[in-house]
C-alpha cells in the first residue's frame, strides 16, 4: 500500500493525502456553518410584527399586481411573511448630471419605487426577526414574491404590530 517513497498506491505522498483531508474538512464544516439556518433563539414566544419591504425600481405592471391581503414568501428558502397590509407606490426616480454639473433629479420610466408592509407571526428580538427558524433584519435583501408579483426588495423596517 504505501511504498518506499512514502506515496500510497505508488501515487500520492502521505502529507499531500493529509492537507488534501484538512482542506475538505475545512470546506465541509464553512458549508455547513454557511448553509444552516440560524436557530430560533429560545424564547419561542411568536408576536404580531410588521416588516416594511422596499424597492427602488418596480415596473410599473408588476407594482399595480401587489394586493392588499396577498401572501407574502422569501423566494429562496419559502419563508411564509404573512399577508400584504399596506402598499405605497410612486414614480420611480434617480439623478443626472445637467450640462453644468448640477444633479437633476429624473423620473425612470415605466418604474415605481415600491413600499409594502406585511403583518406576520414572528419572534422579534434584540438580534432582529426570527421567522421560520431564520434571522432577518433590516437591511436584508433578496426576491420577494407577493401574490402574483416577485420583487428584489430589502427590509425597510421591523415592528411590533400596533
């Protein structure tokens, strides 16, 4: 099995076989660290809570699509939000420079920057929201789907439900 070069099958040297075992168990344990969803802090305690969703550029078809009472999931892990409560849309807009270098505020055509507030049972705590054994926080982003539209929008704000 292994030669008198030290190498194992005649092939690969011993240390090589070592590292190579190191590097994989390495890679194994960040994957799974990486990959596993945070656990649900003890206090399994579920309030009423309000997250605000927000995104910039909405096209105009599929901001008119979010209905009041529509559910609401995380497109990646299927995270249930609840149901739709409140829904604010406006033209969308961003800022160019004029012929004298002055920023101009412009609207972006056929595009709406988009808030919507859903209502769900979730743990809220000083780390953030827990929901469905997952941490959120404002500042997350990731592909919402409300009813019938799907939209990249971030986490505008956690609440407790009034």
């Amino acid at each position: 099995m292994i030669d008198k070069n030290g190498k194992l099958f005649g092939k690969i040297n011993l240390i090589d076989l070592l590292i190579i075992l190191v590097i994989i168990a390495a890679a194994a344990l960040f994957a799974t660290k990486a990959f596993t969803p945070a656990q649900e802090t003890a206090n399994t305690d579920t309030d009423t809570v309000r997250v605000q969703f927000f995104s910039s550029k909405v096209p105009v078809g599929t901001a008119e699509a979010i209905e009041i009472g529509s559910p609401a999931f995380e497109d990646t892990t299927n995270v249930q939000f609840g149901k739709v409560v409140a829904v604010e849309s406006e033209p969308a807009y961003t800022y160019l420079v004029d012929s004298d270098g002055n920023p101009v505020r412009t609207e972006v055509a056929y595009n709406y920057a988009v808030s919507v507030t859903v209502e769900l049972e979730g743990n809220l705590t000083d780390s953030g929201l827990y929901v469905g054994g997952r941490l959120y926080g404002v500042g997350a982003s990731f592909t919402m789907h409300f009813g019938k539209s799907t939209i990249y929008a971030s986490v505008s704000g956690v609440s407790a439900a009034e």
